[in-house]
C-alpha cells in the first residue's frame, strides 16, 4: 500500500480528497498496521488541554454515518481489527454521537495515545491519512 498525509479537513471531505487521489482513507487491521498510522501521522509534539478534541486527531476510514453501530472501512475491506480509546470508554458504545472515527497519533494529556474515538463528521481535524493500492503506476502522485 502507499499512504499520504494530508490536513485540515473534515471527515466527508478527507474520504473525497482520498478517492479523487485514487484511494480511500486509511484502513487498520492490526496492531503493527495502527502503530505505523500513528507514527506517520505524528505532528511530533505533545499537546495540551488548551484545543478542541480533533486537534490530536487523524481521520482513518472506518465509518458509522448512520450511527447504529454498524462500522464499515470505506475502502470495503473487513471490519476485523478495533482499537476503541479505553480513556473516554469509546468501547462502550462508540456510534451514539459521531459517524467517523480517529486515531490519537499524538500523546496528549488524556491517556489514548494511539487509541480510536468516534468524532463529528463537521470537525475539521488536523490531520488524515491516505491508502492506495501499491501498483507503482498509481503510487507516484
């Protein structure tokens, strides 16, 4: 796969800027997968309680817009890896309040560090990641 960073935008806008790349927003389906995320998406500083929450927050790919609890990757891949922020109980009932979802790639003073949490589809978030297959005609943008 290639990734791509890219910043502030909101969530429907991130997976439109995505696919007009020719790919979809990020999708994780391991530990390994959710750390490189993380690690790639860093803004490579610590951040305060001073910001709204999407300050810390990437976009990844995995959506609930109808909010029912029925999360899908937008590229189609499975649903069969979950990190849900134990920090703010995410795991309880993640889909109530929010259609997208983020991964917190940079340590903050909340404790979910490289965990995920539901978020506004409005919020115009720091930063989001980019997948795309690998056929190295379509990795050169």
């Amino acid at each position: 796969m290639c990734y791509k960073v890219f910043h502030g935008q909101t969530c429907n806008e991130s997976e439109t800027t995505c696919v007009q790349n020719g790919g979809h927003l990020v999708s994780i389906h391991s530990l390994e997968e959710n750390v490189f995320i993380s690690q790639l998406a860093q803004a490579g500083y610590k951040f305060g309680n001073d910001s709204a929450w999407g300050r810390y927050h990437v976009l990844i790919g995995l959506m609930d817009p109808t909010l029912n609890g029925n999360f899908y990757w937008t590229d189609g891949s499975p649903y069969d890896y979950q990190r849900w922020g134990t920090c703010i109980g995410e795991p309880e009932e993640p889909y109530l309040q929010q259609g997208c979802t983020t991964l917190v790639a940079d340590q903050e003073t909340e404790g979910c560090f490289q965990e995920w949490v539901t978020d506004s589809e409005e919020i115009v978030h720091r930063a989001f990641v980019c997948q795309k297959s690998s056929i190295a005609h379509i990795c050169q943008n």
